[in-house]
C-alpha cells in the first residue's frame, strides 16, 4: 500500500465531528487543541498564568514513572491508513516518543465505556522530532471509533491528524430509510480526482456540515483559456439520484456561471477507467446560494459516481446527492454486507491469506452485487505489497500435500486439488520440485489448480522452478488472483 496517505480524509478533524474527549493532564495547553483545522501558531511574548502560551495539548513535567495520554473520537469511523503526530513549535518540550491505540465503541455515552474498551496498538512505540511534522504509516486495516496517543513521558503535541478510509454503519443506515446522501464524506464517499483544486481541497466538497468560509469548499484557479473544472465523487454506495444540492455559500465573486452534473453505473472502477456519463442536470448557478434540485433531475437509475463540471472555473461549498440506495439482490453479496466487521474479515480471508486485504475487503462494503465485490477485489490486490502477497502465498499449503495449514481453507485446497491426484513418482518429483522452487525464489509454488491434471502441473513447475524471482512472484500473484476469485464465488454460493 502507498505511504501517501496524507491525500485521505482526516477522520479526527474537529471540523467532520472529531472531539478529545478525555486525556489525564493538560496543565499548559488544553487537549482540544490537537483537532484545531488551521496550522499551529506562535505568539511570542505570551504568557498565562500557567505558562508560555502554546498552540497544541501540552501536559506538566512528569516527576513520577508513566506516561501521559488523550483519547479522541473519530468524526468519522473508519480504516486508518496512517496519522500526522505534529509537535510544530514544541522544541524544548516536545515528548520524547508516542504511540497511539485505537478501539471500537457503539455505545452513544462513549466517556461511559472507555473503562471497559479493548484498546488495539496500531502504532508501537516510536520516538518524535521536535517541531515537526512525525508521519507514520498505519497497517491495521480494522476499522475503529476512537484512537488514544499516549506521550512518553510527557510533553507537547501540536496537532494529530488521522488519515484514512471513513467505513459507515451501512446496516443502520439501510434500516433508518429514505433517502442517503450518497456523496457524503461521513458515509463512505470520495472525491476521487479533479481537474484543480489550487484555494481548496477537492474532498471539502462534501464534508459534513456547513461551510464556516470560503477556504472552506472547493475553488479552482482562473482558468485563462478554453474548457471548464471538475470533480469526480465515487459515491458511498449505488443508488438513484433523486435531490441534488450544490452550494455556493461565500462564493460571492467566484461561484461557476453554470454546472453539469453527470453519472455512471461502473462500480468498483477507477475514475481514468470511467465512461459513458449520462447527465443528471444542468443550469446556472448563483453567487453565495444553497441550491436544490429534485424536479429538474433526469432520472438515470442506478449510479455509482458524478462528475460535478463547473463552468468556467470558481468555487463550490458542498455537493449533495440525495438517494435511494440501490437494492443488493444477490443473497450471497447481501449477507456478506451485512457481516460484522470481525465476521467479514474472517470469511474474506478464507478467500486470501493477505490480511490487509481480507480487512480491506470487509471495509469496502457495501458491494452492490457480484461483479462489484469481485471487480474490487481484484483492484485491491494488485495494490497490495510484495509482503502481503507472500503472506497470501504462505496460506496454501504446497501441491499435493496432505494437510493445509491452520490460516487456510483446507476443504477448499483439497477440492482444488481433486483433480491433481499424483500417482507415487509424480507426488515424489511435486515434493521436490517444490523444496527446489522455496529454495530458489523464497516461498512456495502458488498455481490455480482447479481443473488440472498432475501432468500439467508438474510440466508447468518444471519451467517455473528454473525461472527469475522477479518474474516468478508475478506470475505467482497472477495464480493467486484466479484462486482467490474462485474462492469468493464459492463464499458467496455458501452465503447465498
């Protein structure tokens, strides 16, 4: 997975619903500082009666063993793939290391069950830099509620931001009815590219709430010559559009002329793979106006993204694209759906042993049917990384042994092997060939052997044992990838 996770929502943004909630200190610099949206300040000469005046959480002198710690509610539950631990003029007094923990918590009066959390560690021990921006990369691909930073042993934090992937309650959501805001940043969706954000960020578009100014929508450059600005929102789940908003509150100088609005039935796509949009709506647009559209929509059934085109360039606050959601008709993708979390994981990694795409997979749902969940899952896996592949290889057990190991599936290796039965000289050269084969390149022989005899299988080691490393976990991933969409069509028939 890319480290570049800076460009993902930041889940704890005071600005989306995040808070801190609780912390043990905050002698100099209160906890809520951490989640302020503008760039820590300085003001020299400044001092409270507890101190220098400092623009972050900042704890007293620790002259006991401990540490300090504060837990912050996410605005938006979600995967976190990595955080921002920011100590920006924190110089003398910047802690000398951090780790962070993260958690899980339903209950609405959450100060209530913190005592009672089951608190994860998804950032061990690492130290920090004073004034500076500390980034990590997160691997846990489960979904949490609330994360704690804890400072060792004590010290000052200027800012945290906690980047990641917003995963919804789609099954409380489904139940409460009626119309969805599918473009929602809360509910799942992203403003995937865009043609130009040069005064505001392209995810703005559709944050929660209202816009407090104008650095706080979206706003193109003057454009100086032809063509107009976009941007492009896969939306949180596939459904029908039936109320379309665009804002252009504080935009009073700089709102667009007029807009289009077009979507596309495609998903589980990328935005380049994107094609034959069909247009919802399209009219003038005011300065600093809170528009509504529902009986000039064109009805064009299930979407999975829009194409929000402004005309020539300017700003727009918020986009939202009230909806039905779209209702899932295969059995087998609507139970997967309706998994927990933990359930989902487990049963995606009976389908491939990479946990950070079994947790991935269940964080991407809802799939709106078959070819949605097996198109994503095939995307999924090609971005992993070289050791999740491997971890994926490790879960098979070798060709024509007896037993799988305890992280795979072993009724289905056997079933896929059925037809691979060696005679006794052929499983003796299979053993061998595949000791050979780990040997050489560093992991075992990985094909996709449903429906191949133990001829074929033995003349395709024979050419691949030989072969470069390089070459060889390509090929080896490209098995693995037919495995696992086998594997899945049988884990949908068996929830079905």
């Amino acid at each position: 997975m890319s480290d570049d996770f800076t460009d993902l929502p930041d889940l704890a943004a005071e600005g989306v619903g995040g808070a801190a909630i609780a912390c043990n200190d905050e002698f100099f610099a209160e906890k809520e500082n951490l989640l302020k949206p503008h760039a820590a300040e300085w003001r020299d000469h400044v001092y409270t009666d507890r101190g220098k005046w400092m623009d972050g959480w900042e704890t007293r002198r620790r002259r006991e063993p401990g540490y300090d710690w504060c837990v912050i509610r996410l605005g938006m539950p979600g995967v976190i793939h990595g955080v921002v631990v920011d100590t920006a003029w924190f110089r003398g007094n910047f802690p000398e290391s951090c780790a962070i923990e993260a958690c899980t918590i339903d209950d609405p009066l959450d100060l209530r069950a913190l005592a009672q959390a089951a608190w994860t560690e998804i950032l061990p021990r690492v130290p920090l830099a004073g004034d500076s921006k500390n980034r990590f990369l997160i691997v846990s691909r489960a979904r949490f509620t609330h994360v704690r930073l804890n400072i060792f042993p004590d010290g000052g934090v200027a800012r945290l931001r906690v980047h990641g992937a917003v995963v919804p309650d789609w099954q409380r959501l489904r139940g409460l009815g009626g119309a969805v805001d599918l473009a929602a940043l809360a509910n799942g969706a992203v403003v995937e590219t865009c043609s130009d954000m040069f005064f505001g960020s392209r995810q703005n578009l559709i944050k929660p709430g209202t816009p407090f100014n104008m650095s706080d929508g979206w706003e193109t450059r003057r454009r100086r010559g032809p063509g107009n600005d976009w941007a492009i929102v896969r939306l949180a789940a596939v459904g029908s559009i039936e109320r379309l908003e665009i804002d252009t509150t504080h935009f009073k100088g700089n709102a667009p002329g007029r807009c289009v609005v077009e979507a596309v039935y495609a998903p589980g796509s990328s935005a380049a793979a994107l094609d034959g949009w069909r247009v919802v709506h399209a009219s003038p647009l005011q300065p600093h106006t809170r528009h509504v559209f529902d009986e000039s929509l064109r009805r064009v059934g299930a979407v999975s993204h829009v194409r929000l085109s402004v005309f020539p360039d300017g700003g727009v606050a918020r986009l939202r694209v009230w909806g039905a959601l779209e209702p899932v008709k295969d059995q087998g993708v609507l139970r997967v759906n309706g998994l927990g979390n933990d359930e989902a994981t487990a049963a995606f990694a009976r389908c491939c042993g990479a946990k950070a795409w079994a947790s991935a997979m269940a964080a991407a749902r809802p799939f709106a049917d078959r070819v949605a969940l097996l198109r994503f899952a095939d995307r999924l896996w090609w971005q992993l990384d070289e050791r999740d592949w491997l971890e994926a290889f490790a879960a098979h057990p070798d060709i024509g042994a007896k037993k799988a190991p305890a992280s795979g599936d072993q009724a289905w290796s056997e079933g896929e092997q059925k037809s691979a039965a060696a005679d006794a000289a052929q499983a003796a050269e299979l053993l061998a060939l595949n000791r050979a084969y780990r040997e050489r390149h560093g992991f075992g022989y990985i094909v996709c052997a449903t429906g191949r005899s133990a001829a074929s299988i033995l003349d395709d080691l024979r050419a691949r044992v030989a072969g470069e490393r390089v070459s060889e976990i390509r090929t080896a991933a490209e098995e693995q990838a037919a495995i696992t969409r086998l594997r899945l069509g049988k884990l949908l028939e068996e929830l079905s």
